[in-house]
C-alpha cells in the first residue's frame, strides 16, 4: 500500500475541511481549525489528530500498521 501523505482534516465543531501535508516521523498533537479556531487534539485512543479527524491516518501508522493509540 502507498503511504498518503495528504489527509483532509474536517473539523468536528464547524465542519470545514481542510487538506495538510502529514508529517512522516512524528504525530501532529494540535491542530488549529482554518475557519473557527478550534484547537483539535486526538480522541482518545488515537495517536494523532490525523488519526481522528483526517482522511488518512498518519504515516506511521500506515507504514508500520500500529494500533491508533501506539504509533510515535
């Protein structure tokens, strides 16, 4: 499978949705909606706000087939 390295983000109070660039070798924490400002953190048992609330989850994850909760 070939890792994506875009992932839209829809946020959870305001619906907008934006496309990010994943980082590769780490997980992205926060996240600051484009639209409303909210700052976005992982659900739990997720690693990464892409991992939540992206259309992909983050490259490590797709790369080493983690469990969500233990890619970084």
């Amino acid at each position: 499978m070939e890792i994506q390295l875009i992932s839209t983000i829809t946020c959870p109070n305001c619906g907008f949705k934006q496309e990010e660039h994943m980082p590769t070798d780490a997980c992205q924490f926060f996240y600051e909606c484009k639209n409303c400002k909210t700052i976005l953190k992982p659900l739990d048992g997720d690693c990464c706000v892409f991992c939540s609330y992206g259309t992909y989850p983050c490259p490590p994850i797709q790369k080493n087939n983690h469990s969500k909760n233990h890619c970084c």
